[in-house]
C-alpha cells in the first residue's frame, strides 16, 4: 500500500489548481513552447551579457519562459518548458510549486537552469523531479532581487537564474517544485 506524507498531500492540493489551468500534455505545442524559449533566450542574453557565457559552457538548460507564482500563506505556481542541449530541444517540462510561510501578492516571471555538467544535467533527467528550497524573496514591478538556496543547486553544479519579474509578491517561504516531462 502506498503511503502518502502529509508534505507530498499538501503539494499535490497546492498544484492541482494551477496544472488545471493549462495543461499542454497533447497539445502540439512543441512550436510554441519553442518560440517562447528562443524569445526569452534572446532577452536573457541581451539584458544580461554574462549568461551567453554560461550558456556557451552548460552541458544543458532548462527553459521556462513564463512562471506564474501567486500565495496568502499558502501559494502556488506553474509553468511550462524546454530542456535543451545547445541549441536542440530534448525534453518539455511542465513545473509546479507549492508554498508556504509568510507571503502576499501575485508575479510573473522567467527562469533558467544552466547544468553546468553532464552530471548534473544526467542527475536531473533521471531525478523524480523535486528540489526542495527555502528561500526570502522581494520582488516589485520590474526589479527583483532573490535569495534562495535550492536542493538543487546547493547538491550539483546548477546555476538558476530568475528574471523578467512582474507583480509584486513579498515573502519567507518553504517551498517545494515537481518538474514533470511532458509530450506538448
């Protein structure tokens, strides 16, 4: 019999909401996801020069152009992706997070994971998907400043960047995120 912890239950009500809102599971969105991928690449690099260069020396990227975060104590967010290897796609990922602590407010924003080795990037692919973080963060129309410790960084040579923030979501949160392989 499986057992279910409370963690995992209160991630899974937490992201159900937002996995409603769009799923792109047989969607034949690989187009769009793509464009949207190739779009936030050439902003990233425009507005912040030094990230060509981890681009140029990541064994991979994780690409996702838009991530929708909103919480009251408890928050969520969702977004959609692409894994790429240089310049080719391999894999779409949907990902979903869960919070909780002291946070208000509602943002927008895009996001990269750059797996500076093969390792790492291997480590991911065949990971269950989780990263466990905490994290304080300050975000306000068009300029953010973030503060976090990811499972996921702190354990392999992975480098996330966060952008492009919209809103305004003030918080000291625990949160959890499922990136989840998709067929678009």
């Amino acid at each position: 019999m499986t057992q279910i912890s409370r963690r995992n239950l209160a991630l899974g009500i937490l992201a159900t909401p937002l996995a409603a809102c769009g799923n792109g599971i047989g969607n034949n969105r690989a187009g769009t996801i793509d464009a949207r991928v190739d779009s936030t690449l050439n902003f990233l690099y425009q507005n912040y020069p030094g990230t060509q260069d981890l681009s140029n020396r990541a064994a991979g990227m994780l690409v996702r152009p838009l991530i929708t975060e909103g919480g009251l104590g408890l928050g969520g967010a969702f977004g959609f992706g692409a894994l790429r290897i240089g310049p080719t796609t391999v894999d779409y990922y949907s990902s979903a997070s869960g919070s909780a602590g002291l946070q208000i407010g509602a943002q927008q924003f895009s996001s990269v994971l750059f797996f500076m080795t093969e390792d790492a990037l291997l480590d991911f692919r065949k990971a269950d998907g989780w990263a466990a973080s905490a994290g304080l963060e300050y975000v306000a129309a068009q300029q953010g400043e973030t503060l976090r410790a990811e499972t996921i960084t702190s354990l392999s040579p992975v480098i996330a960047v966060i952008f492009a923030q919209t809103g305004l979501r003030i918080g000291a949160t625990l949160e959890g995120t499922k990136y989840t392989r998709i067929i678009p």
